[in-house]
C-alpha cells in the first residue's frame, strides 16, 4: 500500500475522550503506517496534542484553527492539508473498524475505469445497513436511489464517504455558500455529479466504521429543517422531485421527530411561511400534519419541563429549546 495514497483528516472540537479512542485504535490497527493523518482542532478548550497517543505522535500531524469555524467550514478545511489522491475525512466519535483502511484501499484498486471517473466511495454503516454494491452517476439517482428516511441518514454521515481530491480541489469554494445544510461533503458529490455524466460514486456493503455507542445514533432531524432548505436553493440538477423526496424523509422519522423539527425551527426564529413551505412544500395536502404540530407546541407550553426531558430522551436538559 503506497501511503501516498490517502489522507485522513479528523476534524474536531471539545471530545477529547472520543479523539483519544479513535486515535488508539489508529495505534492498534497501524493505520498511520499507510496514510497521511491530520486533526483539525476547531479550537477546542483543551490541549489536544495530550490525546495523541507517545506512540503514533510522529506521525500525526495537528492544525488548530485560531478561531472556531462551525462545523461545516471545519469539514471543508479538510480538503487544505490533503496532500493524497483520496480524502477520508473522519469524524472523532465514528470509530474505525479494524481493516477499514484494506477495505478502502481494496475498492481503490478496484477501480479500473477509462471512460469514467470516481467522485467518491461511500460505505454503508448502522445507520442503514442495506446499501447495494453499486455506481450511482446522477444526483438525483443518489436521493432518490431508495426512498428511505435512514438510506438519506445514512447518506450525510461524513465518515462513510472517501473523495477522489483531485475532483473537489476547484469547487470547494463553491461550497462554502452552503455551510446551512451541516452536509456540505454531499453537496461536493452532488456538483460533482452535475459536472459530467461520466463521473460517478461507487456505493459499498461493507462497513468502515462503527458509531460511539456511548453517544447514540446521530439524528438528521436535528439539522433537517436546514438542510432541507440548503438543497432547495442549490443551483444543482436536482429535481423538483428530489426536494420533494428530501422533505419525505421528514416524515418517515418518528412522530417525535416532526414535532421536533418544528419546535427546533420556532425557537430559532422560523417564519410559519417559511416553516409551512420547508416541511411541507406547496401542496396542502399535508395541512393537517401542519395543525398537529400546532397542537403539539400548546401542549409543551403546559407540561412540566421533566416530561420534556423525558420525552426528548435528553436527561440535562430540553433539547427542543437548544440553540444548534
């Protein structure tokens, strides 16, 4: 394996913990033997330097940024230190599996097209867990390939995704106008896709990592509301069927969710139109789950603050009323 091959970058910020299981783990299985390894603290309150582990320290390489960026602009920063022909940005607390880097070299190699061009590999994970060993080659085909709320969660978790750089370098800027959607490595495969009919990203069965089970599993309906919004407006080749799909993945979550989602974006300050047309497009048809939600919001301006907890599975404090 020619370490040349890959970079890895770990964006984060304030988990020391999580970055020191992962980078234990890179001790273990040698993966710092066979590519490039970068943190890229968000300026974190501590000494992240104190979470490499003596023996790997040589070979992990640490970028702080004087300021915190958010967590869009720091995923995107990844693509500066890459000094590799392919990019595994990886996330702090998703964990990777003993021969990930065998498995991503592996389909690599694999790789022996002339007339077509790989934006991206993209593994599947337990967040799905049904992914096809397929080439998807259009955007649209990449939202819509199965219609299904954990196939779309699946599909923003950073970690699964390793980039072909030699495709991103000249439009990540591109993709700083849409820090809101909180997934702008999907909107680089997407722009990539719409640049040219022969490129294309190779989904995978196999599993590269595994999420920190201490934290649980991330919803994307925490940040659904503005992704939802950021796609709608992308100047892409996505579909009015697409943005619709998008918005069904809404309400294929739990009913917890929708209520969620809806509480989220009245405390951040979400107009009812602009709420209305995100959730629920122009077609009101779906008004009725529109009055639910009204319903559900005068019942939490009644009920004591430890049901909130209780219900939003949150045991310090309400997460419907956190600012993101």
């Amino acid at each position: 394996m020619n370490e040349k091959k890959l970079t890895i970058v770990i964006p984060t910020y304030n988990r020391k913990k999580q970055l020191s299981e992962q980078l234990k783990r890179f001790a273990e299985y040698e993966i710092h033997k066979y590519a490039s390894v970068f943190i890229l603290d968000n300026c974190s309150d501590y000494d992240v330097e104190s979470a490499i582990p003596k023996t790997i320290a040589k070979d992990v390489f640490l970028k702080k940024n004087s300021i915190n960026v958010g967590l869009s602009a720091n995923i995107l920063r990844a693509f500066e230190f890459t000094d590799s022909g392919w990019l595994w940005i990886l996330s702090d607390d998703d964990f990777a599996v003993e021969n990930s880097i065998v498995k991503i070299f592996g389909l690599i190699e694999s790789l022996k097209d002339v007339d077509k061009q790989c934006v991206a590999l993209k593994y599947d994970s337990d967040l799905y867990g049904h992914f096809k060993n397929v080439d998807i080659s259009n955007s649209n085909d990449l939202i819509q390939s199965e219609n299904n709320y954990k196939y779309f969660s699946s599909l923003l978790l950073l970690s699964t995704w390793v980039f072909n750089v030699s495709f991103y370098k000249k439009i990540v800027s591109r993709a700083y106008s849409f820090l809101i959607t909180y997934s702008p490595h999907l909107v680089l495969v997407i722009m990539c896709l719409d640049d040219s009919n022969k490129n294309y990203v190779r989904m995978s069965s196999e599993y590269i990592v595994e999420k920190d089970k201490r934290e649980g599993l991330w919803d994307p309906a925490i940040v659904f509301p503005y992704l939802v919004h950021g796609y709608s407006i992308m100047p892409s080749s996505l579909s009015n069927e697409s943005v619709l799909c998008l918005r069904s993945y809404c309400w294929q979550g739990s009913i917890k969710d929708v209520f969620f989602m809806y509480a989220r974006m009245k405390y951040n300050g979400f107009s009812e139109r602009v709420i209305k047309s995100l959730l629920y497009g122009e077609r009101w048809y779906r008004s009725y789950l529109y009055l639910f939600s009204r319903l559900f919001m005068l019942f939490l301006n009644v009920v004591p603050e430890r049901f909130k907890n209780r219900l939003f599975r949150h045991n310090k404090k309400s997460i419907w009323c956190e600012r993101l």
